[in-house]
C-alpha cells in the first residue's frame, strides 16, 4: 500500500511539474514524460526532447498498434522472465533487502538498550532507509515485467491509434492518463510505465519489424 501511495504521489507531483512547464510556452509535447533509464532522471534538462518527438509518436501510433510488432515484444518478455541474470539480481536484492531490515531492526535494539543516542538512531535510520528505498525500487523495475495476452496488450494500445493528429495538449493529457513516464536509453523509448495497471513493459530493437 506504501509503494502504490508513494507512486500516486510520484505521479501528481509530475502531473504538477508538467502543468506548470506547459505554462511558460514553448516546450516540447512530450517534456516531462522522458526519463534517462539509467539514472531515472528527467532528460529535459540535457537533450532535446524535440528530437524525440517523432520517435515517440512512431512507437505509439505505429508500432505499439501493430499485433505484429505486440506479438515480438511478448516473445522478448517471456524470454526476459527466463533469464537467469534477471533472477539471480532479484534473488540478490531480496537477499539485501532482508538484510537491510534486519539492520534497522538492530539499530532500534540499540537505542532501547542504550547503546546509542537518539541522534546516532536517527542517522542510522536514514541511511538504512535511503538504501532499502533504492533496493525496493529496483526489485519493483525488475519485477514490473507482466504477464499478458497478444489481445491485452493490441487492447491496451488501441487507444494510441490516431495519437499524433491530436493537438499537443489532448497528447499531453492522454500520457498523464495512460502512460506517465517513459525510459529513455541512446536516444530510443525502451520502456513504458502504464498507470491503469501501475506495471512496466520494457523491449528493445529485436522487437522492431526489422
């Protein structure tokens, strides 16, 4: 319930952000939608969302409407769910996570003992949550891929059809309802976060119809 909390209020305050950027004029349709995939940060601030525009639009109008297109991208995810690098880092973060937890544990043991101040536990508390924050974030990266029908998915995607005859403004509300961020790596969208499901699909260039 924290994660779904937190992840609403992620949402708003882009939704905020978004709203108060498309007030000064002159900006990108998709600025504050991209996201670097390595880092998580918005890209604005360091490449020409522009640029991207026509990428997008490809991949939503086009490709993420083409049952052909859908049907690779779910081959890739199935074998995505298979791969045993991906499941030895999550069995990796589970173990660091449970690690964490017994950390804080510990530390609270402490304070009630006297062992340590109420500062020093503070401190500590901090640092054990900002490190279980990063591990809960990466297993939910790493576990967000779904498991869905060719149909879901053409279904999900429908709604995109005619995207890129709608004005800038009917663009930018259809994102905020349906896909609020997108992952961005080497200059292509490799992922995109759906809010009616809060999951993630993820693909690469060995969906593309090349």
């Amino acid at each position: 319930m924290w994660e779904r909390a937190r992840r609403i209020l992620d949402i708003m305050s882009e939704s905020a952000r978004r709203n108060h950027q498309e007030g000064r004029g002159g900006l990108a349709a998709y600025n504050g939608f991209l996201f670097c995939d390595e880092c998580g940060r918005g890209i604005q601030g360091y490449v020409r969302i522009a640029d991207m525009e026509e990428k997008v639009e490809t991949l939503l109008t086009e490709q993420m409407t083409d049952p052909a297109f859908l049907r690779r991208l779910l081959m890739r995810l199935k074998a995505n769910d298979a791969d045993s690098k991906r499941a030895s880092q999550v069995q990796h973060l589970k173990a660091e996570r449970a690690s964490l937890e017994k950390k804080r544990s510990r530390v609270i043991d402490m304070y009630v003992d006297g062992e340590i101040s109420k500062d020093e536990r503070s401190d500590r508390l901090a640092r054990v949550a900002m490190n279980l924050g990063r591990v809960n974030e990466e297993l939910a990266r790493l576990d967000s891929t779904p498991v869905m029908t060719e149909n879901q998915l053409v279904e999900m995607f429908r709604v995109f059809a005619s995207f890129d005859t709608l004005p800038k403004e009917d663009r930018r509300k259809l994102l905020s309802l349906y896909i609020p961020r997108m992952r961005v790596r080497d200059g292509e969208v490799v992922a995109l976060f759906r809010l009616l499901d809060n999951a993630e699909t993820r693909y690469d260039k060995k969906c593309s119809k090349n």
